[in-house]
C-alpha cells in the first residue's frame, strides 16, 4: 500500500496503491506524519496506483502542505489517474501543491 523511495539526499517518494478512503486513510496518515518528521526538503507523493480517494485523505495532504510550507519545505503530487486528478482539482488542491500527471 506504500513504499517509500529516495530520490536523493533531500527528496522522498511515497508511492501508493489502492483507495485512499476508509482504514486506509489512517495508514497514509501515520505514513505521512514519519515523512513530515524527517529532513527531506521534498515529499512527493506518487498517486499513479490510487484508485479512489476521500476527502480525508486529501486533508492530510493539505494539513501536510500547510505544516511543510512553515518549514520552507514542499510536498508535490507526481502520477494520478484521472478519476484522482478530478478530485484532486474539484477540491482546489492545485492551486496550493504542485500537480504532475507523470510518475516520477
């Protein structure tokens, strides 16, 4: 359900699969919270696995972004499917996180 993966010295990549609602939610949350936690400069979160997401979900990343940015750090959202991408949009999300449609 996550992986994480090192790109570099100050950005890491959390890729998920599955739907981002219910239980799992609170997984993606712990997930995200250790990765709040750590030095990287960049968290990137790479979407293209997720099927379905929820509004929860999207407020961690937004709590995630807001926290971060107090930092001068940043989180970014790499790889989505459409359906994601719709809800992603529909809740403003890209007006405040960098959205890339391409994997990493």
């Amino acid at each position: 359900m996550f992986k994480t993966n090192k790109v570099s010295a100050h950005e890491i990549v959390l890729l998920i699969s599955g739907s981002m609602t219910g239980e799992s939610v609170s997984l993606f949350e712990r997930a995200l919270d250790s990765l709040q936690k750590s030095s990287y400069r960049t968290i990137t979160l790479d979407l293209s696995n997720v099927v379905d997401v929820s509004s929860m979900f999207v407020g961690h990343i937004l709590h995630c972004h807001k926290f971060l940015a107090t930092e001068n750090r940043t989180i970014r959202i790499c790889g989505y499917q459409d359906s994601v991408g719709e809800i992603l949009k529909l809740l403003n999300v890209n007006n405040s996180i960098h959205m890339e449609k391409d994997p990493i």
